[in-house]
C-alpha cells in the first residue's frame, strides 16, 4: 500500500502547454480520498507552485510542497518549514564565477531578493514569467557571503550549457549537487539538497517508509527522488537516463501519464 505520492512538475504534471489535464485532477483528488498524500516537487519556488496547488486544491497545513529540488520542504499555507539546506552568497559568487570563464549566463535565487541575475537574458526571463517572479539585476560579486542562497543556475543555449557542463571541474561536483533540469537548465544546490532527501525527509516526518513512496518525474533533477522511492515511475516522455533508473515507465505527459500511473497502482491496485 502506496501512502506518499510526489509529482515533479514540468514534463510530469503539466503536459506542454503547462496545463494539469482534468483527468490528472480527478485521479489525484481521488487518491487523496483514499488517504494519499500528494506532494508537488519541483524546481520552481513556492510562487511559481502556487496555481497548480490551488487547481489541486493542496492548500491546507496538511499539505506540503517540494521547492527548488527539495532545498525547501513546506507546509503550504503556513509556509512552515520541514527541511531547508542552502547554499550562501560565497557559492553562488563562485558559481557565477565559473559561468562567466565558460561564457554563459547565470541566475540564482535569494532568500532575501529573489531571482537574481547579474544580466538578464532570455531564460532568466522566461524563468521569472513561468514563476511569476520579478528580477532583480545585481553583480554577484557585490553579494555577501553570508547571504542565504536557495539555489544558482547556469543557464543558456543547450549547445553552449553541454560545453560548459563538460569543463565543470570534478571537484564541483563533491562540493554541490548538481542536475540539468532542462536542456538550458543546470542547476547548482547544498551538497545535501535534492529531491530525493526532500522527499526522504518528508517521508520521515510523516511516518511513511521508502517503500510506502511513489516518485514521478522526467529529468535529470527527478533521479534522486526515484531512486529513493519504493516506486520509481518515468514518464513516457522522460529522458533515457530518467527511464533506466525507473522501475516503471508511464505514459508522456500529453497523455494523462500522472492519472495512468495512480489509477494502476494505488486507485485500481
């Protein structure tokens, strides 16, 4: 008996128009009838979560919300929070360092500022409409060190972010965890942040076993939290190294995926 569900976002829940389909709905509220938790896990900051949650109606205090790949675990109406692992103004100074020398842009979000760029493009822009967030412009050399940080992205072309990704030194990669969320995503968190221990600490605070634990989800960002799972469900539109580590793999997006998977293992199980 399955008792948590989490649901990346874009590419799982929301097919490509970023829509959640009637159908998914009808599945997820159904579940949750039957005592399910449903939990969204995203990238995005609580403000770019909050549309779906309403349509879902996962607005209580006995709901909770995954953002910025598990650095923040929530309560959703009081905002309270579970789990938080962050990273400080020095990283993202190193991060956008490093984005500079491989010549892509880079952007990041402040606990106190929000989303920060020190030059605004194209996908910093389209991150902030899709979130509905406002951006503000600054060097982030000018950052305090202290300053808490949720999480900092290279982000540009796909051709130029796979170039810099290959220059990425190993060392990185001890000192952060790091996932492509998107072919124009790379994102940079706590070495102890990501989905799968948001999830894991979630799991834990509510007394539900790995075993007990459905994951879905369609990239890079998603491993960690279907390895964590008993069930680990790719979307049929995931990425090929999303769908080797699944051990189960769902219909796209476009085709009610989410709805097929719960109604096969917890609705109809």
């Amino acid at each position: 008996m399955y008792k948590l569900v989490a649901l990346d976002m874009d590419g799982t829940l929301l097919n490509s128009q970023g829509k959640i389909s009637e159908k998914t709905k009808q599945t997820i509220a159904a579940a949750r009838e039957k005592g399910i938790v449903v939990v969204l896990a995203s990238g995005r900051p609580l403000e770019g979560m909050t549309d779906a949650l309403n349509e879902l109606n996962m607005t209580s205090n006995d709901d909770y919300v995954l953002c910025y790949n598990g650095s923040l675990v929530q309560r959703v109406e009081s905002q309270s929070v579970i789990r938080s692992q962050l990273l400080l103004g020095s990283d993202a100074k190193n991060i956008a360092s490093l984005s500079h020398d491989f010549g892509v842009h880079v952007h990041g979000f402040s606990r106190r500022q929000g989303l920060i760029t020190p030059e605004n493009n194209h996908y910093t822009q389209h991150e902030a409409t899709i979130n509905g967030l406002a951006i503000t412009e600054i060097d982030f050399a000018e950052l305090d060190n202290n300053e808490e940080i949720l999480k900092v992205m290279m982000i540009d072309e796909p051709e130029l972010l796979s170039k810099a990704i290959a220059q990425l030194p190993a060392a990185l990669y001890e000192q952060y965890t790091i996932v492509q969320s998107a072919p124009f995503f790379l994102e940079f968190m706590n070495k102890n942040s990501n989905k799968g221990a948001g999830v894991k600490a979630l799991a834990e605070h509510l007394g539900i076993d790995a075993s007990e634990v459905i994951c879905m989800g369609d990239a890079g960002n998603d491993h960690h939290m279907l390895e964590y799972a008993g069930l680990g469900i790719a979307m049929g539109n995931a990425t090929d190294d999303t769908k080797a580590i699944a051990n189960y793999i769902t219909d796209s997006n476009n085709d009610d995926g989410v709805a097929t998977a719960i109604e096969k293992f917890i609705l109809n199980a």
